[in-house]
C-alpha cells in the first residue's frame, strides 16, 4: 500500500496503520514533522527497518527545509518519483 501524508502535524494514530513493505511518501505540510528531533521521529526510524519512507523534495525546498535537517533514512523523490510510486501501487490511502 501507498501512503501519502499530507497532515500535519502527524497523528501517530495514522504511523500505527502503515504496515511492513508499505510506502510512505509525505507531502506539503507533513514534511514539518519529519525533521531530526522532531516528535515522531523515533517512529519513523522503526518504520524504516521495514518500509520505505520518501519526501517530496519540492515540498523540503519549498520549506526551506535542507536534506541534512530530515530524520536519517527518508529518500527524497521528485514528481517523477511520486507518479511512478502510485501507478505501481494498487492501493493509495491518503491522509490529510
């Protein structure tokens, strides 16, 4: 499955619901939340021992986010990333 995280910040109700092998990718104002010392990131360093994690990186620019401020492991992806990642995906949940 294909998550696209839009909210922020992230509930860690919606962390709970991903499973092993699913992909996450957060968007727009979510990026908010996956910095270094942010709140969740000790979720997410767990999520990443069995998922992948992207971030859209016009979202970080946007921002003014640089990569070195994101918690370790999260792949940045660019639109062309993020297409490829739902035609592939055969169910895409959307949280906002």
């Amino acid at each position: 499955m294909l998550h696209l995280i839009f909210q922020s910040p992230i509930e860690t109700a919606i962390l709970e619901r991903i499973d092993s092998g699913d992909v996450v990718v957060f968007l727009e104002n979510a990026v908010l939340s996956i910095l270094q010392n942010s709140v969740i990131s000790g979720t997410l360093t767990r999520l990443l021992g069995s998922n992948r994690l992207c971030v859209l990186s016009d979202d970080i620019t946007v921002r003014g986010i640089a990569p070195n401020e994101l918690a370790k492991g999260l792949e940045i992806i660019d639109y062309a990333g993020l297409v490829e990642l739902t035609v592939k995906s055969r169910i895409i949940q959307s949280w906002t």
